[in-house]
C-alpha cells in the first residue's frame, strides 16, 4: 500500500514521467491494436474467435528475426513475414479453419486453441525457447532531460504499423476484395446469392489476418523481445481490445488498443509490473459489465 | 631407418588402437545401470532441460571411457532412460512415477528448475529413491526435511546476495555508510528468483540498506520500463534483475534504450540470454551470477580442470562451439560425477547405503567442492559474480577466485 501511494506522488512529483508512460503505452498500444484489427476482422467476418492470434504474432516475428539472421536488412522483415504468414495463414484455413466454419464456437474455440499449441511447440522446436530480438543500428532520442527516450526503431516500428493499418481500411473500403469481405459480414448468405464467392472470401479474410499478425510480429522483434510462448499476451489483449471496440468498428479497435496500452503502463507504475496483465484482464470484464448494462436498455425479442 | 621408424609408429599405432579397442570392450563388457531422468525436452524450459542432458551424457561418456562404475569387483556403465516432463509440474510428478513404477528406476537424476524439480522430489521421496539433482536451486526445496534429495549446486538465495555485500565495500571506500546504499529490486514471481530477492533483501538488512523499489515481474516478460522509469527517479544504487533469460534480455536491452544509469547493476541469467552477443556494449560492467566458470581454478580426476571441461565437451558437442559451455551443463554432469563417486565408496547396489554414500559425500570436481548439509544442499561451493568487462565475463567476486577488478561505478552506455 505504502509502495502505490508512493509511486502515484512520483507522478505528480516528476509530472513528465506522465508524458513518458503514455508514450510507452501508446507506443505499445498500437502493436497491440494491430493484432486486435485481424481478430475482429476474422471475428466479424466468420465468426471465428482465433485463439491463435497470438502465436501468428510471434511466428510473425520469428520469421523475420530468422530471416535477419540470414542477412536479411530487418526493416525488409515486415513486409517478408506479412507474405510468408499470409502463406501459413492460408494453408492453416485450408486445413482446420474451412472445416469448423460452419460450426458451432466451440469447435473452432478447440480448433485454433490446438492451432495455438501446434505452432507454440513448432516454433519451440525449430528455433528453441529462448528469448529472440533484432537490434536495430539506431540512435535513440532523449527529450526532457533524458527522461523520455524515444528509440528511433521504436518510431520506425509505429509508423510502419500505422501504414499498414490505413492500407487495410482504404483497402476495406475501397477495393472489390474489400467490398466482398464487407458483404460477406453482413450476410453471408445473400452475399452467396449475389455471386460472391464467400469461400475464397474466408480464405482471403483469414490469410489476411495471418499477414497482419505477422507484420505486427516482425515490428514487436525489432521493439521489444520475442518466446515461443508468448503468444498468449497478444491474444488476451486483442480479445480486450475487440470486446471493447466491438466488431466492424476499426477506429474503435485502435483508439482501444492505445487505450489499453496507455492504462497498462499506469496500471504497471501504480501496482507494480507485476499487475500489467491483470489490468488487462480487469479492463474486459469492466467493458463486458458496461456492455451488458447498456444492452438491458435495449428492448430484445426472444429469437 | 626410416622404414623402422615407419614400422615403429605404425606399431605403436596399432597398439594405441588395441588399446583404444580394448577399452571400448572393456565398457561395453560392463553391464547397465540404470538411472531415470524426467527433464524438459520441449515446452519454455527446452534450452535448459537440453544443456542439463548433454551435460548428464556427456559425464556418463567420460566415466565409460575412464572404464566405468566398479561396485564390488563387477563394472557398471550409466543408461539413462528420459522422459520428456514438457516443461510442466504435473507432467514431471507423472512421469517420476512412470519411472519408478514401471520402468524399475531405483536412482534418479534431476529435471531442470527448482519447480520441477519441487513437483518430483516427493515422488522420490515417497519411494525412497535417492535423486541427484543439479537445476533446481530454490532453497525450498531443502526445508521440508527430504533424505532422498541431494543438489550439487549452490541454493538460490546466494546467486546475487554477493552483489550487496560488493555495494556495500564500495560504499565505504567512497567514504559512506553502508547503510545509505539504496536498492532496486525486480524478480519474476517465481520460486527461484523469490528466493534470490530474499536472499538480497536478507543481506541489505544486515547494513541497513533500503529497498527503494521492490517488484515482482510477469512470466511472459517484454517490457520493463516501467520499473526502469522508477530507477530513474528513485537513483538507487544497486540494482538486482531476476527473471531468467527473458528477464536478463528486457532488462539489458531497456537499460541500454532508458540510459539507466546505477553504478552497480547484477542480473542473472546473462549467458543463457547471450546478452553480450546481442546487446554489444549495453552489456559493459553489469554483474552476473554464475554457479560456476571455466576460468575458475577446480579440478578432479575425471574431467581435469574446469578449462579442460569446456574444452572437451566442445569437441564431444560442436554445436557449443562458439558459445560458453552454460553453467546448467556442468553441475548436470558433476550429478552424475557423485552418484559415480557413492556407488563406488557403497560397493553395493542397496539404495539405502547409495543413498547414505552419497549423503556422506566430500568431493572436489572441476565444477567446485561437493558435501552435502542435512537438507541436501552443496555447501561447500561459493557462488561467483563475473562482470562483464568488454564483452568478457571476468570473475570480480568472491575475491578469493577473482582474476579481475570490479569497474565501479557502471557508466551509461
């Protein structure tokens, strides 16, 4: 107790520490944004809740840092993983994910949970459990007397997810693909009936999702580090972060997904490293507990 | 001439086959002793639960060449049969049973971790079958009175406690009070590194030093800055990362990104991370703590020299090549070196005298001095820090070992 009222007095004591967390909050946020966008996008459009999400995360970044290992300049590992993962991504809704589409949750909950496990151990197995990153040859800037520090690969890493998440939207927007993906949300059926191939949809949408995860798994191991098995944190916060946002509502996913990292950073300098998941968690049940209130308002017939 | 001298090395070349030969088949004419081992072959301790096996195989090699285990007036090699525990608690207790039940197991060695090792040891210890263990250093795993568990290695709460004691030295030639030394102290939640904070917490009390953060790390560790923006604020001097290779990797990588600036930094883990392979110079004058080092000075009969260690279980492994032979090897096959030495000194293979063998244990090896307390624990090896000094691990601490002096204060790289 003397420990929290003591670290919430440094932030008012230092107030740029403040500044300093949300920048590392958002910073993280955005990554975290990034793999919430493929969830909601798989999520909305065939209404698969990936529990793998995050291994594709990690395999995404273990395919770059493997391919930095062989020479590979590691900005170049981005776009390599999103097109090696949109590859993995493909055969794995080839093999499991087409036959579980149509039913019910709980077989495609078990069905990308083994997914998860599979490609944890693969990725054990072929490149062992220990702890990879990519160091990136550039400087870091200092602001406020050295107390924000801004490392330039960290900037280079948010940029790089930004782009890559105004591409999806214009591409959502504005291209047949997109339109395609869009109807077949909505109603899958009608879309059948105007002669929308919704099998190559799914399959694109997944792959989609794949190369997503992977690209924001290419920037993490430039950032920050990577393990077999930590794939579950990225699956725990976009699953908070699209609860919250809700699906087919992209701006909402990554105003939340910055959201949750900022309020982790604070959470973790109040309570203690230590707690960061634990708010997370925290947070889904407090949105689940909003969402629920504000449906009671709505009048529902039983269907 | 020339021809005789031909002749002869070719002679004395066939001999030194012959006798290569007869050594083999004196080893193959020994019969198997069997020895179980559940350890973790897949799952987040995998790289560990492998160099502790290769460092168990590599001694049950070298003890075969070296003409094997004689017990009374018979000969006895090693075979150990494996199970892979997938890194989990409830795995490890299973196939501890496995081993005992079915497979007739009557001496185990060790998993890797003190958690494993925490989930097996009361399977031993209901079957009374004595087990040498060399990767789980949590100290509680030597208060709950086991007989049948023995550790060759140094308990966990000595790994950084050395750290506090160098802090305080330093304290008082910089002319101050030791107990003016303020702490950082970050350690994942986890049996062992719990027991290293304790450990250092223990021994801060002991000069009234401060503890000015004290925090606990998640298991699925990759960003830290939040505590390093406290040790900004809060300039403590010395700070103690625990949370093994992930946590030293975090830890190095964010003090190098943050500038953190703490005259005396002491982690561990550091070359299970290769933290100078992938930091480079961040890495410069932080402290870690090793069980043991190829550049120490012990030695015995076996393996030689802990130098001489290193180097042939390079050529019997290639892949160790360019890396440092992890310390997790050399305890794993210093296990094996004991119950090597207690078969030998009970002549019989009774579990029970094994057993008081080895408890009566007093060896000296290449990897330290091993005797045993009544809880099981090694008490005869110090633990040593090394600091790394341009890349290179020095051994700075205890000063008896020490081939180098401490940098002091660390300047921000």
């Amino acid at each position: 107790m003397d420990q929290i009222v003591s670290n919430i007095s440094l932030l008012f004591e230092f107030p740029v520490v403040n500044l300093k967390i949300l920048i590392d909050g958002l910073m993280i946020g955005a990554l975290f944004a990034l793999a919430a966008y493929g969830l909601a996008l798989v999520w909305g459009v065939m209404n698969v809740k990936n529990l793998a999400q995050g291994d594709f995360v990690i395999a995404g970044g273990y395919v770059a840092w493997w391919l930095a290992g062989l020479g590979l300049p590691p900005l170049l590992g981005v776009p390599a993983a999103f097109i090696v993962m949109w590859g993995i991504g493909w055969v794995c809704y080839k093999l499991v994910i087409s036959r579980v589409i149509e039913r019910d949750l709980f077989t495609s909950l078990l069905a990308t949970f083994g997914l998860a496990i599979m490609i944890a151990q693969i990725l054990n197995l072929l490149f062992g459990s220990d702890t990879q990153s990519i160091k990136l040859p550039y400087d870091t800037i200092y602001l406020a007397d050295g107390f924000i520090d801004i490392p330039i690969a960290k900037l280079i890493g948010v940029c790089m997810a930004a782009v890559l998440a105004t591409g999806v939207i214009i591409f959502m927007k504005r291209s047949r693909m997109g339109q395609a993906i869009r109807a077949t949300a909505q109603d899958a059926r009608a879309a059948r009936v105007m002669g929308i191939d919704t099998e190559k949809v799914y399959a694109f949408t997944f792959s989609l999702n794949s190369a997503i995860c992977g690209a924001a798994g290419a920037i993490i191991v430039m950032v920050w580090l990577i393990q077999p098995f930590y794939g579950i944190t990225y699956a725990i916060r976009s699953f908070v972060i699209v609860t919250a946002a809700g699906l087919g509502n992209l701006p909402g996913v990554i105003a939340a997904g910055l959201g949750i990292g900022a309020l982790e950073q604070y959470g973790a300098h109040i309570f203690g490293i230590g707690y960061q998941q634990a708010i997370a968690v925290l947070l889904l049940l407090l949105v689940l507990v909003i969402r629920l209130i504000q449906q009671r308002r709505k009048r529902q017939s039983l269907q | 001439m020339k021809l005789s001298t031909a002749i002869a090395s070719c002679l004395s070349g066939a001999a030194l086959l012959a006798s290569g030969w007869a050594s083999v088949a004196n080893a193959s004419d020994c019969e198997p002793l069997r020895l179980g081992a559940a350890i973790s072959l897949t799952g987040k301790y995998a790289t560990n639960g492998i160099h502790a096996k290769n460092g168990y195989e590599f001694a049950i090699k070298k003890i075969d060449e070296a003409g094997g285990v004689n017990i009374g007036d018979k000969c006895y090699n090693f075979d150990v049969t494996y199970y892979d525990d997938e890194s989990k608690g409830d795995r490890g207790a299973t196939l501890a049973e496995r081993l005992i039940n079915q497979d007739k197991i009557q001496y185990m060695l060790g998993p890797y971790s003190s958690g494993l090792t925490k989930a097996i040891a009361p399977v031993t210890e209901k079957y009374k079958i004595p087990m040498v263990e060399a990767e789980g250093a949590s100290r509680s795993l030597f208060n709950k009175g086991y007989k049948y568990l023995f550790a060759v290695l140094s308990t966990s709460e000595q790994y950084l406690a050395s750290a506090v004691a160098l802090a305080a030295e330093k304290a008082e030639e910089a002319g101050k009070d030791p107990s003016s030394v303020k702490i950082a102290v970050a350690v994942e939640n986890d049996p062992f590194s719990l027991d290293i904070r304790a450990g250092v917490l223990e021994d801060a009390a002991k000069f009234g030093m401060k503890a000015v953060i004290d925090e606990k790390l998640p298991r699925d560790l990759s960003d830290m800055s939040a505590i390093l923006t406290k040790v900004k604020l809060l300039k403590p001097d010395l700070l103690i990362v625990s949370g093994h290779s992930k946590g030293a990797a975090t830890a190095v990588r964010q003090i190098g990104e943050m500038r953190i600036n703490v005259p005396m930094i002491a982690i561990t883990h550091c070359e299970a991370a290769d933290v100078t392979g992938k930091f480079g110079d961040t890495a410069n004058d932080i402290l870690c703590s090793t069980q043991w080092a190829e550049t120490l000075s012990y030695e015995d009969e076996l393996f030689g020299s802990a130098a001489n260690y290193e180097t042939e279980f390079k050529s019997a492994y290639p892949e160790y090549g360019d890396k440092k032979v992890p310390y997790q090897t050399a305890q794993a096959s210093a296990a094996v070196y004991v119950f090597a030495d207690a078969f030998e000194r009970a002549g019989t293979l009774d579990k029970e005298a094994v057993r008081d063998a080895i408890a009566a244990t007093d060896l000296q090896t290449f990897y330290g001095a091993i005797k045993f307390s009544e809880a099981g624990n090694n008490i005869a090896k110090p633990m040593v820090l090394r600091q790394i000094q341009n890349g290179a691990y020095n051994v700075v601490a205890p000063s008896k070992f020490a081939s180098h002096e401490l940098n002091w204060p660390r300047e921000a790289q």
